[in-house]
C-alpha cells in the first residue's frame, strides 16, 4: 500500500515570539538563539529519517528551521501557500489589552464558525488560507514518489491545515496546540486518499533544552 508519511514542523522561536509580538507573514523574522538551538535538536533528534523532500513557506525562519537537513542535501521547496495568515495592520505590534480581548473575540467568532472573518483589518481569513494552502498541498501529495517529507510552516497556518488535511471542520483549528519547534506526523493513504494523525505537538526532542 502506497503512503506517503509528512513531519510537520513549526519553526523555532524568534525574538517577535519571545517578546509577544505579533508576526504573520508580513514579518520575515529569524530565529534568535533558542530558535536555533530548536532547530538544531531537532535536527539531532531526527537526522537519522531518509527524507526525500523538504517543503517550507516563503519566510526565513521556516527554512532556518530546517537548514541542517537543507545543509545535508536533501532538495527543498518553498510555497507561498504555507505562509502564516496575514494579521494585517497588527503585524509587528505588541498587543495591548484592547488588541488581546479583540484576539479573543476573533478568536471565538472562528470557534463559532465565522471563519470568513479576518484576522485584522488588512489581513487574511482562515477560509483564504484554507485555500492557499490547499493548492500548496495538492501540488505536494501529487508528488508520490516523494514517500518521507518534511514539511516547515507557522502556528495558525498548521492548525487551520491540519483541518482539512482531517476532514474537520474549519471552526475546530484551536483544538489543535502547537509549540515553537514542535512535531506533528501524519500519513497519507493513496488507497484511500485520506490522512492520519500519528503524532501531535510532541517537543519530546527538546527536552534537553526545556531543562536547561
């Protein structure tokens, strides 16, 4: 049976998740140096898989997140349609308290089902990523010869795709949790054309760093 088996990572912490700062993906930060050193215990965690291909979003922080196993030869491709949303005119501010209790009223109306509203004035609603990505992800899986990707993205962007990746419900993107450098591993039946959800948020590869 024909599978194919996806490690979906979000990237390592930058100094705009340290400080609070909103990014989006009108912000291409780096990783600051807890971001790398994520990266690069995951890198130690997972060097040993025989991936075929690496797929990350347009902005540097996805790609530092896995430049070690760029570094080794693996081929990699970037897709716009796995940037973050964009958070419009919030992007690159630090939310006071009436831009935090507008993020939860957001927020709720996307628990609810008002996911054709934005995420800020200017920027992007789920459903518009929803489709982004999808394009994204069917040029991806097309590609059967490719049975072990590794696949870089951003917080909000991998829970809304892991809903419909899972056949779920827009709405129930936030049931989904997700770290900085954390793992989520699902396979693809061709059979069946269905996705499975093997792993979710495991930072197991951090530990050493979480102690430290």
């Amino acid at each position: 049976m024909l599978t194919k088996t996806i490690y979906l990572i979000r990237h390592g912490e930058t100094e705009f998740n340290r400080r609070g700062v909103v990014q989006g993906s009108g912000i291409d930060s780096d990783l600051n140096e807890i971001g790398f050193l994520q990266a690069k215990a995951f890198f130690d965690a997972y060097q040993h898989i025989e991936f075929d291909k690496i797929y990350t979003s347009k902005l540097r922080r996805t790609v530092q997140s896995v430049q070690e196993f760029i570094n080794l030869g693996i081929p990699y491709e970037q897709f716009e349609g796995l940037n973050e949303i964009s958070w419009g005119e919030k992007e690159g501010k630090v939310p006071n308290y009436l831009e935090d209790e507008n993020y939860l009223e957001i927020i709720a109306n996307w628990g609810n089902g008002k996911t054709d509203i934005p995420a800020a004035p200017g920027g992007e609603t789920p459903e518009q990523v929803a489709a982004r990505q999808k394009i994204a992800f069917e040029k991806i899986i097309e590609r059967s010869d490719e049975k072990m990707i590794l696949v870089a993205m951003h917080g909000r962007a991998i829970r809304i795709l892991l809903t419909h990746l899972l056949d779920l419900p827009l709405s129930e993107m936030d049931s989904f949790s997700h770290s900085n450098l954390c793992l989520y591993r699902l396979s693809y039946d061709y059979q069946t054309q269905k996705f499975s959800l093997d792993i979710a948020n495991d930072t197991a590869h951090l530990s050493e760093l979480l102690v430290k």
